[in-house]
C-alpha cells in the first residue's frame, strides 16, 4: 500500500512540472502586452514601458522567463502582479471565498444528494423513484447560470429568504444560496449514481442471502449495502470537490463573490501570466491529492481492490 | 443549560440587540464617517497611476497647484499661489506659504520640482510619465532606444528659485498648463515619496485635506481620516471616510442599494432604473468626460473613401443605440468633444453624424458601393460594448446592405492591435478626459502617428491649428482654434463621435452637499454626514 | 462489471442468453420500444434537430433580420409571440436560429470526441504499461486546464470564432473524460477468457482489439456520450455566455443568454425562452442517454 502510495506521489511530479509549463505557455501564446494593458488608453512612453518589461523580465526569452518563474515557484514565491500586488495574497484572499463557496456546495450535494439517492433507491422502478430521476434530469439540463438567475430572482430578490449577492453575511448566509446552486449539478449526479448503486447492489446475491437468514431489511441496508453502494459516490464527491475548488465563474459572476473563477478569467483577459499559473498550479495539486486520497479510501472501502 | 446560561444567553442578546441598534446603517457609522465604493486602485502614489479609482482616492489625500471648479470649469489656485507667463513657455510657480504634508515636513518648491523629476524618469516606470513630456528635457530622461540610459536623473526645464518659487521651461508653447496642474499627478511628494516607492504607495503621505489612517488594505479598503496639519482653503467636512473597494461595478451597487456603502459614482446602465427608484433625487446623472468613437482605417483601401465614412456615420441610430443599450442614460454626439469642455458646440458635424438611412444610401451609391464583409473590431473588456457593436451591425445591413463581422480582440492585445494599424475595418475609440480642454482629445487622438492613419495636407491643417491654440495666450484665448481643428477633424471624419458618457451617482440619506467631478468621481472633502 | 460483460459478451458473440438467439444491440431495442420515455425523448430531440435543419420552416426572418432597434426589449404582440430582443429582433426568430450551431456543435464534439477516446482509450487500456502511463498522465494535464484559458487561446488563432473553431476547443479541451472511460473499460473486458481464448487461438492484437474487445468496451462509452452531448451543449453555452464563444453573426441560445442576464429582472423574457429551448434539447439528450442505458444494462432488467 505504501509503496502504490510512494508511487502516486511521486507521478504527480511530471503532471505539476507539465501541467506549469502548459499553462505558461498558454498565457505566453496570448496575443498582446499585459503591461500595456494596465496603461489603457493613455499613452505609454518607450522608456516607461522598457522600464516595466525589465522588472517584470517581459523582454526575456520564453524559457528565461519560465526558468525563473518555475525557480521563484520551487521557492514559494508566486510573484507579482503587474501593478505589485502579491500574488500570493491575492490568491489567499480570493481562495477563502472559493473554498467557503466549495465546502458548502460539497456538503450540500452530499448530504441531500445520499438522501435522495437512498430514497430512490429503495423505491426503484417506484413513483418516488421516477420522480427524483426526474428532478435530477431537471438539474442537469437546465443551464447553471440561468439555474442560479432564477434562483436569485426568486429567492433572494422575491422572496428575501437570502441576500442577493455579496459576501458581507459572511460564512454561511451569504454562501448558501449560491452553494446551493452550484452544487445542484452535483447533487443530480450524487443521487443517480447512490440510485443505482443502491439499486444493484440490493439485487445481490448476499442480500439475498441475509434477508433469508432473517436480517431485518433497515439492518441489511445500513450494515451490507451502503457502504457498497457508496464506493462509486465517494469517487465522485472526491473528484467533485477538486472541481468545486477550481471556482466557478458563473456562479462567481452571477452573486457577486470575489474567487478564484472571476480572479483567472479576469487575468486571462489581462494576460497575467504569474496570476493565472499560480492559481491553476496550485488547483492541480489540490486535484491529483484529492484523487489520491479518493483511491486510498477506494482501497479501504472494497476490499477485492488491492494496491501494489 | 441552567439558569445560569440563560442568564448569559440574556445579556448576549441584549449587548447584541443594543449593538445592532447603534450600528445604524451599517455603512461606516459613527463619528461623522462615511464610505465610498471604489473597484481597487492599481496605486495611490499619484504620478504611478492614471485610473480613475485611484485619482478618487488621491483627490482625498494630495492639494495640487490648481483645481477645477466641475460646475464652471474655472481654473482656481489650490497649493499655489501664482502661475504666470509671458509666452505660455516660460512659467513662474508661487506657493502659498506655510503649507505642510500630514506628517508636518512642510511643502516647498523642491517638493514639487522632485516630484515632477521623479515622476518623468523614465526608468521608474510610473504610468503617468507622459504628463511631463511637454517639459525641456523630457527626452534626456526618457530615451527611446531600450538600450539606452538617460543621460539625465532631472528636467532641465524645472529650475527652484527658492523655498516657495519654481521656474517650469515648456518646449513649446502652451496655453493649457494651468489647467494640466490640476490633475493629480503633479502633486508634491515629500522626502519619503522619493525613496521606498512600494512603502510610499502602501502609506502615501500628502498635503490634502485628509490623510492615511494605516495602511492600504489591498482588495478590501482605504481608511483616511481628517489632515491636522492642513491649511488649504477646501477643509473636509466629515472626519474620517473609506474607500471600500468591491471586484465589480455591479457587487458596488448591490451594496449601494443594500445601504453597507454611501456613495458610488459609477453605477452601471443596468441598474440605472433602479438606482432612480430607490434613491429618487439623490441619484444624480451628470455628463462625463469619457466618449466612444468608431475610428476608421484609412491605410485600407476600401476605407479611403470620405463618402463611405459618411454613409456609414449617416446610417447609423446613435440615439436608437443609447435608448436600446444604455437605457437611454447615455449623450448622442454630433461633435468630437463633449459638453463638459469650454468651446462645447452642440454639433459641428451637422448632417453627416444625423441618422439619414436614405441619405447614407445614397452616399454609398456614390461612394461606389462596398466590397466584402467589414470586420468590426472591439475589445470584449464591457458586454455593452458588444451589445451597441451589434446594432450598429445590424443597422449597417439593413440600411446599407453591408455585412459585418466581429473582430473581438483581448484587452490585452486591443490598443496594440490598433497602434501597429493591425485593424481592418472600423474600431471602438474611447477616450477617458484627463483635463477640461479640447486639446486633450483633439492631440491625443487626431494628432501625430493617430491610429486611423489619418495623413496629408488637411492633418497638418489640424495639427498647426491644435499649435496655434496651445500658443494663445490664455487657456480660453485658445478655444477657437481648437474649434477650428475640430472642424478640420470633423470634415474628414476619419473617426466619428458615437457618444457621451453620463456618470450615473447616488448616495444615501446620510449624505449631503454631494459634489461630483467627472475626473475623480466625488469631492469627499464637500460631502457632509448627518446622522 | 464483471457480470455485464460476460452477459454482453455471450449475447454479443451471439450465443444463446435465456433460451433465445440474442444480440445486445437488439435486445436493447426490444427494451426501449417498450419504454415511453424513450418516445417523448426521441420526439423532442427529433423537434430539435428539424428546428436546426429547416429553420425557415418556423420562420420567415433570417437570423439578425428585421431588427429595428426602437422595439428593444419589447414583450409579446401580435406576430412576435416571444417579444422581441435587445437588438428589437422578433425573439421567436432568434430562438428557431439558435438551434442550428448549438445542435451541430454538440454532436459534432460528441462524435469527434468519441473517435479520439476509442483509439486512446483502447490503446491505453490494451497495451498498458509505459503507453497507459503517459496518456494517464497527459489526461492529467489536460484535467488541470483551466477551461477557459485553453478555450481563450486556442480561438486566437480563429478570430471569426465560427462553429468549426468551437468545435475544435471543445474536442481539444473534452476528450480526456472519455477517453478514461473507455480505457477502463478495455481494461476490464481484456481480462475476460474470451479474449485469452481468442489469444491462445494465435489472434493478432488488432484482431482481438477490433473483433473482441471494442465491441463489448464501447456500448457504456456510446451511453456516456450520449450524455455527454448535453454537457457539451452546456459548455458552448458557458463560453458564449462568458463573451469568449461564438459572436454575431452566429445566432446561439448561449449568445442570447449571454446578453439576457444584465436585463432579466426587468424583461425575464429575454432569459426564458433561450433557457427554455436549451433546457428541453439538453433534457432529451439526457433522457435518451438514460433510456439507453438502462435498456443496455442486463443488470437492471
């Protein structure tokens, strides 16, 4: 187990090295001079912009620039914006909105998402269960901006169950509304595939078999099946989580919350290529540690899995 | 819980209930405060910036030599006591006596002489650079050649006279100086200004009304609180504001209307309806100094044709536009400067910047048609900005037949585009005012090396008429000749007026004697706190 | 998943399943013509797809014709049933037009999408070792891209932003999601005695792969990517939406939504209807995706 762990840790080297230089390049093919873009419409003398192309190593080669980007980053130091500002900083302040936007979603999509899988589950082929297929089928089509519209709209504008937009309320009233929209996507996915887990696995032979020894069927759901039902769930909200801490920039945009989703598409537009590596790097990390831990728990939970 | 925690939960909730009593509003309360929504400046040194949302915060905290009244648009004496010349070149600067920075150093003619030089060094890298390039030895300071060093650290045109006199050298004449002195980025700076730039501009220390109360706290807000040390003649009224500063103009105005801010001088066109319902007569709308153009490529051939640029300027609604995408909160323009600027004329173009579809047809026809698709490019950087180059689109087929597509370019990459005549087809133009004169459209944007390619006998036309304006011997002796030059510029219509932005402002019943400024946004030393 | 497969493979290898000759494909559509859902699914899509190949069928404008600007925003009226746009375009109009570029760019990317993870997928999941290793590791790559900065650059180098070039991103950007799919599934269909016995009968890799294992691996990835067309759609609409997709001419129900969301507390008109038609083409994709697999899945039966 050890050694399959050893193993992964050290795979995700090549990914964070590939993945930094990827997105630097990316930024670097952006057409146009991010310095020049800070200046506007207002003119910008030779000098001045010699000057700033020098404290940013704008005139460097690609792989000069990117050397001493990656030899900054190995140190922790994740650079400068281009009007100063640390991107470190920048990237803590905008982190804690997203990761507070994230851990509600997550906690909402999970909890709700299990019931309602559970739920379905139980009654398959019932008219419970056709009525959440078809709420969560709902949740899927339905576009995740005009999700989060209408649910602004109704119940924040309408209807004042929770503000509107902006993070004055702080954790959690001004993040549940927004949490709740952006894990209803989640959510739908969570509580199909607890279904149909549920589903199969009652189905089982060693269901059978306790329920004809006498296990009530309570005991044999909560002892037996859910934890079997539950692998391929896990696996998702693993996964999910890592998405959920990328931001979203919709949900971002839509009620008004200042991450990490807004701050990348901000500075794509920009071309600030320090900003946008940075958070994206980091994001990486969190996404391959989440896999791995989902994996290692995977291990634990089935045991006909083994890791070598 | 017994009833000792009952007792406790008790006294929480009657501290709590007595404190959200006091709070009030909630929107910077006690003590005769208040704040203003901002988006987040990019610095707060003055010469390091040319952002409007710094410049508001920098009007708090820096006396220039000179202001504008925004009503009058009279040029008055702030920190100086005179300007005079005898050729519009030469300049003596008299301070006012005994005027001091915050931290007591007081502020002299070597304050703003090492300002100015430090400021126009091109090495330093400060935005507002440009500013100073009108004065001798500009070039010494500022080589073109990336290679090359200056060859000089100091403007050989600022010479100090003594402790409260200051002689300024222009390389040509120009009439318009005073009123440059205004703005911002002349401001002195004291010794600590000069050194540690990033310390200074985390902490800057001026000779305004107000000064520094801690640090900038970076993507949340500025605090200032009330100078002691200021004798000028524009006193705060209230003693302490805040500059919040929001991620958008919209998340502004969400806390604007949710009464957690004062004041916002920017509210989007979206939510102007709504801004005039809840704040009723204390929304105000008052004309801007910013205005969109739609710039044409003459270096391209089907477009160096004047009778084409007029068919299109005649065939496009700029009022239909206004009303459609700006809830008609926006000025259609039929001159190139806007009202705002002394020598304003309703509208010199006259016919040609008129909505005619029958007339522009007809231009067309003898123009000799339009070959192809035009490409219309923008930077995507306002979805309004999309929205309006749509309907001009639409306006163009229907009208004149002509199809059109986008050219969306990244913000970071537009004015390049444009700079290097990368453009193909007509382009968004806007130009944000610096100063209330016509110069500073008319130079900055029709002048030498202009991105519309516009050359030839009737440019230099404009230029000596934009040169004989600067040479007048007052900044309002100049005015007909920059009217002339307009008429010039209008006549070839290498670029047309669209429109002219209104600045949306509301506040809350907290708030009174309100005076807005199209540069900075608010005069925060006039506003008064009633609570 | 071992049970599936060895039910898919005795039907599929055409053998005897429950006392009757029996395929996969055609037990699946025994099943789904039973299924109603599969029916209203099928005819809403089919609705969609008319919508997309014969808009002047509905409608007598062409797309971004007949605007007058004066009507921006206006409700419904005689002759408009849908209002009118922020352009003053009749919006029922705009809406019959939207459905040509979603549709072909979310089937399109499908398809495309589905090609790229088959040879991957099966290559990958086939050969193992050091070739798994490095496409695993370049899914991974591409798992970190942020969607938008790779939709950012890549439509540089095709200024007009045209459906072509959207379709190019969105491959470009969605192929790792299937791809992981199929492998896994070649992985577990390789271990089968089928494939040993095909093996020790002296086949050749490409026969085994193209014969034995594609065969069985691919109908949970068909399913998959049934689904996946409604994310697809969803993501062009995301891109449009953000302002970096496709732009005027192109007339797409992201683009309207796009511009509907400053103005939809006043005129939710302009977000309704767009929402609407995206929602139910979105809906059925899903619904038949569901449908699919149910009837392909012995297991549920």
């Amino acid at each position: 187990m050890w050694r399959y762990v050893v193993r992964r840790l050290i795979q995700i080297v090549p990914v964070f090295l590939g993945t930094t230089l990827l997105i630097y390049t990316l930024v670097f093919a952006l057409p146009g001079d991010p310095v020049k873009a800070l200046a506007g419409d207002k003119p910008l003398p030779a000098s001045v912009l010699h000057a700033l192309h020098e404290r940013y190593n704008l005139d460097d080669p690609f792989v000069v620039q990117y050397g001493k980007y990656l030899g900054n980053l190995l140190t922790g130091n994740f650079g400068e914006t281009y009007t100063g500002q640390s991107v470190a900083s920048l990237m803590a302040d905008r982190w804690t909105v997203t990761a507070q936007l994230a851990g509600t979603a997550w906690i909402f999509e999970m909890i709700v998402g299990i019931g309602l899988g559970v739920y379905a589950g139980l009654r398959h082929g019932r008219l419970g269960d056709t009525a959440v297929l078809g709420l969560t089928t709902l949740l899927i089509s339905v576009p995740t901006f005009v999700v989060g519209y209408t649910a602004q709209l109704l119940f924040g504008l309408k209807l004042e169950w929770f503000p509107t937009a902006g993070t004055q309320d702080g954790w959690p009233v001004s993040y549940l509304l927004p949490g709740i929209v952006l894990g209803s996507f989640g959510l739908a996915y969570v509580a199909r595939l607890t279904r149909t887990s549920l589903a199969e696995n009652l189905r089982a032979d060693y269901v059978r078999t306790a329920t004809a020894k006498g296990m009530s069927r309570v005991r044999v759901i909560v002892r037996h099946t859910l934890r079997n039902s539950l692998i391929p769930v896990i696996t998702y909200l693993g996964v999910d989580l890592g998405n959920l801490m990328a931001g979203s920039i919709v949900i971002e945009g839509i009620f008004n919350l200042p991450g990490i989703g807004q701050q990348v598409f901000q500075s794509i537009q920009l071309k600030e290529g320090p900003v946008v590596v940075g958070i994206t790097t980091f994001l990486v990390l969190i996404y391959l540690l989440a896999n791995l831990i989902v994996d290692i728990l995977y291990g634990f939970l089935d045991p006909r899995i083994r890791y070598d | 819980m017994g009833v000792r925690g009952a007792r406790f939960g008790a006294v929480v909730a009657v501290v709590a209930l007595a404190a959200a009593a006091c709070g009030g509003s909630g929107g910077g309360s006690k003590g005769n405060s208040f704040s203003v929504a901002i988006t987040e400046p990019d610095h707060l040194t003055p010469a390091q910036t040319t952002s409007s949302y710094s410049l508001q915060v920098g009007e708090s905290l820096f006396d220039p030599l000179t202001e504008i009244d925004p009503k009058t648009k009279q040029v008055s004496n702030l920190s100086a006591q005179s300007i005079t010349s005898d050729d519009q070149k030469h300049w003596t600067i008299k301070l006012k006596p005994g005027l001091k920075f915050s931290n007591g150093e007081p502020v002299t003619a070597k304050s703003f002489v090492d300002a100015w030089n430090t400021a126009a060094y091109g090495p330093n890298g400060w935005a507002a650079n440009y500013y100073f390039a009108n004065i001798d030895g500009y070039d010494a300071l500022n080589p073109e050649d990336e290679n090359a060093k200056p060859k000089a650290k100091t403007l050989s045109g600022l010479k100090v006279k003594d402790d409260t006199t200051f002689d300024v050298t222009l390389s040509e004449p120009y009439s318009q100086f005073p009123m440059t002195l205004a703005v911002n980025c002349f401001s002195p700076l004291p010794k600590e200004g000069l050194s540690d730039f990033k310390k200074f501009d985390n902490h800057p220390i001026g000779n305004g009304p107000y000064m520094m109360d801690g640090d900038w706290q970076h993507n949340k807000q500025i605090k200032v609180k009330k100078n002691p040390n200021y004798k000028g003649p524009r006193p705060g009224n209230a003693n302490a504001v805040t500059f919040k500063s929001y991620a958008s103009r919209d998340a502004a105005y969400t806390d604007l209307a949710a009464g957690q801010t004062d004041a916002l001088a920017t509210i989007p066109a979206a939510k102007v309806s709504d801004a005039k319902k809840v704040f009723g007569d204390r929304f105000r709308s008052v004309p801007g100094g910013t205005v969109d153009y739609l710039g044409f490529p003459l270096f391209e051939k089907r477009y160096d044709n004047l009778k084409l640029r007029q068919a299109i300027s005649m065939a496009i609604d700029r009022k239909g536009i206004v009303n459609s995408v700006y809830n008609g909160t926006y000025k259609p323009m039929g001159s190139l400067v806007p009202q705002i600027v002394p020598g304003y004329r309703a509208d010199p173009c006259g016919q040609y910047c008129q909505y005619n579809p029958a007339a522009a047809k007809k231009l067309l026809q003898e123009a000799g048609g339009f070959k192809g698709t035009m490409n219309l490019w923008f930077s995507n950087a306002d979805p309004t900005y999309k929205e309006w180059m749509q309907a001009i689109a639409n306006l163009l087929n229907k009208n004149l037949g002509i199809k059109a597509q986008f050219r969306q370019v990244p913000a970071a990459d537009y004015l390049d585009s444009l700079s290097s005549h990368k453009e193909d087809g007509p382009y968004r133009q806007n130009w944000i005012m610096d100063y209330p004169s016509a110069e500073n459209y008319l130079a900055n944007q029709w002048g030498t090396d202009n991105r519309m390619g516009w050359t030839g006998p009737n440019q230099d036309k404009f230029l000596s008429l934009i040169k004989k304006g600067n040479a007048a011997s007052t900044a309002t002796a100049g005015i007909p000749y920059y009217q002339q030059a307009e008429d010039v510029a209008l006549k070839d219509m290498a670029m047309i007026p669209l429109w002219n932005w209104q600045d949306q402002s509301a506040w809350s019943d907290r708030l009174s004697n309100v005076i807005n400024d199209p540069i900075v946004g608010f005069h925060v030393e006039s506003i008064k706190v009633s609570d | 998943m071992t049970e599936t497969a060895e039910a898919t493979a005795t039907a599929t290898a055409g053998g005897d399943v429950g006392g009757r000759r029996a395929s996969l494909w055609g037990d699946a559509w025994l099943e789904l013509r039973r299924r109603p859902l599969f029916w209203v699914a099928a005819a809403l899509l089919a609705f969609m797809v008319v919508l997309a190949l014969f808009p002047s069928l509905f409608t007598d404008l062409g797309p971004n014709k007949g605007c007058v600007l004066s009507s921006s925003k206006g409700g419904s009226t005689a002759g408009h049933p849908f209002g009118f746009d922020t352009q003053g375009c009749d919006l029922f109009s705009q809406v019959v037009h939207g459905a040509r570029p979603t549709i072909l760019i979310g089937l399109a990317v499908t398809v495309g999408s589905l090609v790229i993870s088959i040879v991957f997928g099966t290559l990958a999941g086939f050969y193992g070792g050091l070739l798994d290793s490095v496409i695993a590791r370049i899914t991974d790559i591409f798992f970190g891209l942020p969607f938008v900065l790779g939709a950012t650059v890549i439509l540089v180098a095709f200024p007009d932003h045209g459906v072509g070039a959207m379709c190019l991103v969105l491959v470009v950007l969605g192929w790792t999601t299937m791809t992981r799919i199929m492998r896994s599934q070649v992985i577990s269909v390789k271990s089968m005695d089928y494939v040993r016995a095909a093996r020790a009968l002296g086949a050749g890799d490409l026969r085994i792969m193209f014969r034995h294992i594609l065969p069985n691996a691919i109908a949970p990835v068909f399913v998959v990517s049934m689904l996946n067309v409604g994310q697809v759609i969803a993501y062009e609409a995301t891109l449009d939406y953000l302002g970096v997709g496709l732009q005027y001419p192109t007339v797409s129900w992201g683009l309207q939504l796009n511009v509907a969301q400053d103005y939809f507390t006043d005129f939710p008109h302009l977000l309704v209807f767009p929402a609407l038609f995206l929602s139910v083409t979105v809906l059925s994709f899903i619904m038949l995706g569901d449908v699919l697999r149910d009837a392909l899945d012995p297991r549920m039966r």
